[in-house]
C-alpha cells in the first residue's frame, strides 16, 4: 500500500491531518506526521520527515504533502536522497491528505494515490 507523508510547520496540524486522512482511509491507509521542529515548536524538522518517511514505505511508494514554504523544501530535499519510490504532492493539505489516503486504501498506486490528492484543487466549498 502506498504510504503517505504530512509535512507541516505545526505537529499539531500535521498530527490532526493526518488522524483525519486514517480515518478517511477507514483505518487501513498508512499515514504518518511529520510536524513541527525537533524542539516540538513550529518550524520544519529533515529528521523528522525522514524518519516519517521511512516508516510510511512498505514498498509501494509514499506520498509526501506539505503545507507551505519550507516544509515544501525539506520534503524536496529528502525526496533528493530517499532511495525508495516518493513524489510530492501539489494538493491542499486537508483536502488532498484525505482524497490520498482513501485512495491509499482501496489500493490505488502511487500515481493514482498522487492524482487523488491533486485533484483536491477542483474540490468547491460553495
């Protein structure tokens, strides 16, 4: 199953998005946070994500999404020196964290899990 990967500045953003997306993925979707500075305070940890990372492959690829600025560039950055299957998502983060994650389960690749999460940006809220 194809893992996935929530970057954000804040771990509470990216711990709530991703207990949001697991239960969209009706708790079978592997995903994991990767939030916050190693401090626990905001800010963008290449520790953290990497080691997020590597707990979300099982082998057919992870689906990093990122919520703005440097966390877009650790996720970058550690897709540079991952050796595995791992692309980034340019989706919204709730919306395409959920759409990924039900796509996960159902057992979709890492392209479908990628188009799921981006076709996010079409989603309308009025």
């Amino acid at each position: 199953m194809v893992g996935i990967v929530i970057v954000s500045h804040s771990r509470l953003l990216a711990e709530g998005t991703a207990e949001l997306a697991r239960a969209m993925g009706v708790g079978k979707a592997v995903v994991e946070a990767a939030g916050g500075a190693l401090d626990g305070g905001l800010g963008t940890s290449l520790d953290l994500v990497e080691r997020a990372v590597a707990a979300a492959d099982g082998g057919d690829g992870v689906l990093l999404l990122a919520d703005l600025g440097s966390s877009v560039l650790t996720a970058k950055f550690v897709l540079e020196e991952h050796e595995g299957e791992a692309v980034l998502a340019d989706a919204p983060l709730v919306e395409g964290a959920v759409a990924a994650a039900s796509a996960a389960a159902a057992g979709a690749d890492l392209a479908a899990v990628r188009a799921a999460a981006e076709s996010a940006h079409d989603l309308r809220k009025h």
